[in-house]
C-alpha cells in the first residue's frame, strides 16, 4: 500500500473519531459529495500539518458543497 493510501484511511479514521461517525460514514459522506479524491489528493499538505488544520479544510469543503 502507498504512504498515500496508509494516510488517507489514518485520516478517516480519526476525522471518524472526532466526529462521533464510523470511518464507513465518513467515506460514504465524503463519495456523496464528490470530495473523496480531493481529499486523497490533499496528502502532501495534510500529511505534514496538524489533522485539526485538516479536519478544518475537510470541514469547510463539506459545508460548502452542503450550502
């Protein structure tokens, strides 16, 4: 598995745990709104700063395809 891919399940499973949600959850939330491959896509950035920096960044993609 890519360093890429270890990551990106790490951080569903802790944007999962801080949310109260199943990393099933999470996923299906994130495919409904078209944000699972930005979000991949995200881990030169994420990888290296705070998860809440990107708990944040997930947070505000959410709301914006929500409003």
């Amino acid at each position: 598995m890519s360093k890429e891919a270890d990551f990106f399940i790490y951080l569903i499973e802790r944007y999962a745990q801080a949310k109260n949600m199943t990393a099933q959850q999470v996923l299906k939330q994130w495919d409904s709104l078209g944000l699972t491959d930005i979000i991949y896509d995200m881990y030169e950035i994420y990888h290296v700063e705070r998860l809440e920096n990107a708990f944040d960044d997930i947070d505000d993609m959410i709301t914006g395809k929500k409003g």
